[in-house]
C-alpha cells in the first residue's frame, strides 16, 4: 500500500492517489469527509477553515460503494482557488501583471520550509515552496488516513486520539482506555479532562492577543491490532520506528514516544517493562502497557500508545526579524493566514498518518488481494496468540 498526493495551499485541488487496498472493501465519500471536517475543527483554528469546507470526491478504484483492487483517487476542492486564480493558475502571466498582484515573498518566515526551499529549488518566489510545505497537505493526507481506517475498522481495529497538552496545560491524570474512549470529542480542545478545558481556550486565546501561537501533546490509542505486525530483523521493518517516522513527517511536529515515551528515562525497568501473563480464553496479555503495545519493533496485542509533541505553529502574527532574499536587509517575517494553535486538529491528523503506517504495514504482513482473503489471515494471527 502507497500513496501520492499532489497540489499547493491554495491550488485548485489536492489530489492523492491510494494503490493497494484490497478489493471488496465498501468505502462511502461520507466516512472519509467525516474525518476531513474533524480535521478542520477544535478550538484555536483561524479564517481558513471558514472558507474551505473540505470534502472528498472519490473518481477512481471504487464503483458502487466497493473498491476494485485499482489504485484510488481522493480530490478535495478548494473553494478559495477562485481568489487566487492569476497567482497560482497554472497559465503564465506577464511581468506586470506579478508585479501588481504585489505577491511576491521575499522574506521568509523563521520556522518555515521558505528560505531553505528558496535555495534548494532556486526559486526567487517564496511563494513557490510555501505553497506546498504548507499544512494544507495534511487534508490530503488524512483522506489517505481515513481510508486505511475503514480498512482497519473492517479487521476490528479502532482508533481513538485526544489532546494531552497546550501550551504547557496537561491533562496527567492517569485514564483506562474505556474512560478515553467514552470522552473523545468532549470539547472542542480535545482533552479528556473536561476541568482544563476552558483553561486551554484561554491558553490560545491569550496567545491570540499577543500575536502568538503555542503548541502541545497529543496522543492516538489503537485497539485490536494483532500480535507481531512489524519485524525485529531489520530496522526499516520495525512498526514503531515507521509510525515514529510517519508522525514527525507531519508539519511542526517535532517528537514522537511510546506508552510512558521520556518518562521511562526517570524509572528503573522494574517499572518499565510489561510482565507477561496468559490465561486459556485471551492468551498471552501483558500486566501493564508501559511500552505502549511495541516489543521490538513488534505488536504485542496491547493497545499501541502513540504521543506527539507539536511545536508552536512558526507565522506569527507578531513576526519575528527575517532577512529579504533580495535586498538582504532586516524586515518583520511576512504573515500568511495562519491558527493560534492547531493542536486539536492535529491530533486528528497524526491519528490518521498513524492509521496508513499501520495498514501499510498489516498489507505487507498478509496476502491482500481482498478484504475477505485479509479477514481470514488476521483471524488466523488472533488465535496464533492462544495457540502458541
């Protein structure tokens, strides 16, 4: 399983190509918009969210509600392109006509792909790399994202994310899963702990006044996967390591951990590690999860535990100093629309990155022609763990 996914911030469309679902497996534009609107919402997001109401159009690889086995394609409109049709049309324009438009960026933002882009592409238009490195891909990618759950969810594998931290607001309490998964979507800054919801609203909102953003931790819980997905024997093989890759691959995430993640550098491994228990009716289970269902680099039939830091979204409406590409002197960062804080819709987004990392790696594991063919070898997986 692989996709591609194509087109800039504000393009016409963004487009991405899935190959490898299985064939047989009922898909509706509806469930996957479900999670493109979940994307564009929480609290802290800015205008743009406003003007583009992102829903999916399926075109290829499924007829009648079923995917065929051929490779789908996902597009997603965006409705603000009629704004920006001379700017980021795909027919030239003169000279004049760039100039009066007066959008041309020179300055690039601290924190962003601008200036580093620039040099790499030789482009003089920094307009040409923030387009693409913009956020904006993530909706392409939380289709994909939603693809693969309707798959997993076909296979009794769920998902479930929430917010841990804003801007150094944390909901510690300590939860079980049927807690979490009765208090998802609580509020609108995703937190399970309803007591610092309004804490964190006026975290961001704080953060707004200032011209400022802030960022946070964010966690996705997967239920149901079945034991040894991933490999020991090589290390692009691992589960962990791809998922690690898969989150960080996100725009301003910069970390990544499993189950307790740093907290195990304070305690010994008596604390640690997961003691291994079995009983005739689930088989091999573990006593605790601190490894956040990963043994190496392997599934271990625990709930996987995924944590994401989010750094601070880097245009500020306050900017900070930046150098013109052209006259080389100081300026204040130029300021495109941009969130507060973004740290709700992000836990949507890595829940779904994390879901194609998975699905991926279940496709790889199991033949997978179509779905019926992949249920029977997943069931077979499940009893492995009773029967070993």
């Amino acid at each position: 399983m692989r996709y591609l996914t194509s087109g800039e911030s504000h393009g016409p469309q963004l487009t991405v190509i899935i190959e490898g679902v299985p064939a047989n497996l009922e898909i509706h534009a509806a469930d996957i918009n479900e999670e493109m609107f979940k994307r564009q919402g929480g609290y802290g997001r800015g205008r743009r969210m406003q003007i583009e109401k992102d829903s999916v159009e399926i075109v290829s690889g499924v007829r009648n509600g079923y995917t065929l086995g051929s490779p789908i394609t996902l597009i997603v409109t965006n409705d603000d392109f009629k704004h920006w049709r001379k700017i980021m049309g795909a027919d030239p324009i003169s000279d004049e006509d760039q100039e009066n438009m007066k959008r041309v960026i020179t300055k690039p933002r601290p924190g962003h792909a601008d200036l580093i882009g620039g040099m790499k592409y030789n482009h003089r238009d920094l307009r040409n790399v923030l387009e693409r490195s913009s956020a904006r891909e993530t909706a392409a990618r939380v289709a994909v994202g939603a693809v693969s759950k309707i798959l997993l969810k076909q296979l009794d594998i769920h998902f479930y994310s929430r917010v841990m931290e804003i801007g150094g607001i944390k909901d510690d309490l300590a939860y079980d899963l049927e807690t979490i998964k009765s208090n998802i979507d609580k509020n609108d800054v995703r937190v399970i702990n309803d007591d610092i919801a309004q804490q964190m609203r006026d975290k961001i909102d704080d953060a707004k006044k200032a011209g400022d953003t802030i960022g946070g931790v964010v966690q996705t819980i997967i239920e149901g996967v079945p034991i040894g997905i991933g490999s020991y024997v090589h290390y692009d093989r691992k589960l962990d390591g791809r998922i690690a890759q898969g989150v960080v691959s996100i725009n301003a995430f910069k970390g990544v951990s499993f189950g307790e993640g740093f907290k195990a550098a304070e305690k010994p491994g008596s604390e640690i590690q997961d003691e291994i228990l079995y009983d005739t009716n689930n088989g091999y289970y573990r006593g605790s999860n601190h490894l956040g269902g990963f043994e190496g680099g392997m599934s271990n039939g625990m709930p996987i535990v995924v944590n994401g830091v989010m750094k601070p979204i880097p245009t500020l409406y306050k900017p900070l100093n930046s150098v013109d590409i052209n006259t080389k002197e100081s300026f204040k960062a130029s300021v495109e629309r941009s969130d507060s804080c973004a740290v709700p819709a992000a836990s949507v987004v890595v829940e779904n990155v994390v879901a194609f990392e998975l699905a991926k790696a279940l496709l790889e594991e199991f033949q997978c022609n179509h779905i019926e063919q992949l249920k029977s070898q997943i069931e077979e997986r499940r009893l492995l763990n009773i029967e070993y």
